[in-house]
C-alpha cells in the first residue's frame, strides 16, 4: 500500500488518541482519408479513444480531487451499503486487527457495525463481538466496558474523543471516512484495479483535516475539527477506490499516533468496503432507558 506516514501531535492529545485506539467524458473523433472505415474498425478506434480520454481525466490531480471530494455526497445519493471495516495497528512490533461488519444508512444518517476485538487487545482469552451505532455527534456501544450490564448502551459524545471518533471504537464511521476526502490534496492517480469484480480507479495521496472538517456538513464539523488538532500537521495518507459512478468502494487511511515519552508511534491503518449500494438497512437508536448512566470501566481491567 502506497500511503506515507501522518505525523501524531506529541504529548497529551496524542497518547489519547493512542490509548482510545487499543481499548470516489469528453471524446473527440478525428477522421481522415477518402474511405470510411469498417464498422469494427471504427468500434475498436471509438474504444481507444475513449479509454485515452478516461485515462487522461484519471490523472488530472485537480479532477481526481473533485472526484474524490464528491464521495461522500454521492453516498447519501446512493442511501445505504453494506460496509466492512478493518483496523490495523502496529506498536512496537505488535500487530492487531479489528474487523467490523455491518450497514448504514447515509441519508439519515446512522450505521451499526459488529466489532469484533483480538484477544490480546482485550487482554482476556476470549472477548464478546461489540455492537457499535453510528449517529450525528454520538457513538453507542453495547458490550465495552467492564461493569456496563449486558442489556444497556455505552454512549460517547464524539465532539469529545481526543481523535473525534475515527479511531476510537476499532472502527472508522463509514460516512466520516468519505467526508475526510473533501480535504484531498496532493492527489496521484495510481491505476485501474478490480474490487469484488468491479472495476475501481486506485487515488493515494493526503488529507488536510482542517478543510475536511470545513467542507463537512455541519452536523459532523465537530468531530473532524477534532481530529484536526489531535494529529500533528493536521494530515493522513490516505487510498481511494472509487467505480465508474463515483462511488467509493474502499477508503484505507494512515495515521501515526504518538502514545507518549519513550514509547514508539502507533501505526494505525483504518479501512472501510463499500458494498450492496442501496440496500435497505435499518438502524434503530437506542432509547435513553437503554442507556448506561454510570462509571464505566477499562474493559482491559
């Protein structure tokens, strides 16, 4: 994977983020000569040219950008998916992943995910697969945290989180992930590749999260503004994955997290699929009964 380093702010902020880790056609025909050509001819040359003029728009920055920053528009155009999410970290040699499978819903919007931990993430032998839902300014979690009865939620305000929630609960939200992209910049076309037998245009290069966060809607400005100031330079690496409409069907983002004095970077690469574009998906919110109101503790106690 082609993706450079993104620098973690030092200190407080930074061993936060650590800590709260582990627990996205114009064609021109030129003809010449007396005789018109055959029809396979002509086929074969309409098809070149327009794969030159593909190409060429491919590995325009500037319209590689704007294709970039629509993603998260064109999402809420296509209602919901079917995501898979996957987080990989490296600290000092240890690597963990973290799997999430789920759907959401982009027009409202709010997704849920099953999130399943490592075992030495957890620090236990065996760790039950968390419940996570998405919504504008909240996360709830069901299944994290040590004391928190099995029937209620854990809910965490995402404005508040040290990395304004893309790191924090093993997963990346999935809208969020498209909306980091409106802060695109120093975009590379790589090559065409295929994603699940579909074609995908391959984008790497990397993100201001300070115009990420103005270009958001403001329902999710909070979090990214965050996000901004919790990592060093305001910047990730990122690769984009986007079909022939635009759509995205895998973002992976790159941060590096300082966890704090005399301890090394923690890598952390942040992927989400897209999948089943337009399938209904339902994702009801939990009732403030259901919410838990006391302490929660480390559920690496």
């Amino acid at each position: 994977m082609m993706v450079g380093p993104g620098r973690g702010r030092r200190g407080q902020r930074g061993a936060g983020v650590g800590n709260a880790v582990l627990g996205g056609l114009a064609l021109g025909v030129l003809a010449s000569g007396c005789a018109a050509p055959g029809r396979t001819e002509l086929h074969g040359d309409l098809k070149s040219l327009s794969s030159q003029a593909r190409q060429a728009d491919d590995t325009d920055p500037a319209r590689a950008r704007e294709a970039l920053r629509r993603a998260a528009r064109v999402l809420v155009a296509e209602g919901a998916a079917r995501v898979r999410t996957s987080m990989e970290t490296d600290s000092g040699g240890t690597r963990l992943t973290i799997r999430g499978t789920g759907g959401y819903d982009f027009t409202r919007p709010a997704g849920k995910l099953t999130v399943t931990v490592p075992a030495d993430a957890a620090g236990t032998a065996e760790h039950r697969p968390i419940t996570e839902v998405f919504a504008p300014g909240a996360l709830f979690m069901k299944n994290r945290g040590a004391g928190v009865p099995d029937d209620k939620w854990v809910r965490l305000a995402t404005p508040a989180l040290a990395d304004g929630n893309l790191l924090t609960n093993g997963a990346t939200d999935p809208l969020a992930a498209a909306e980091l992209l409106g802060g695109a910049r120093q975009v590379t076309y790589m090559r065409d590749e295929r994603i699940g037998g579909v074609r995908v245009r391959h984008y790497w290069g990397t993100i201001d999260l300070g115009q990420a966060a103005r270009v958001a809607p403001a329902r999710d400005r909070g979090p990214l503004a965050v996000a901004a100031k919790g990592f060093s330079g305001g910047t990730v690496a990122f690769d984009a994955y986007l079909d022939d409409r635009g759509r995205p069907r895998r973002l992976s983002h790159r941060f590096s997290v300082d966890e704090g004095p005399g301890k090394a970077p923690l890598a952390v690469v942040s992927t989400v699929e897209f999948q089943d574009f337009g399938s209904k998906f339902d994702v009801p919110l939990p009732v403030p009964a259901d919410i838990y109101a006391g302490t929660v503790g480390s559920p690496r106690k």
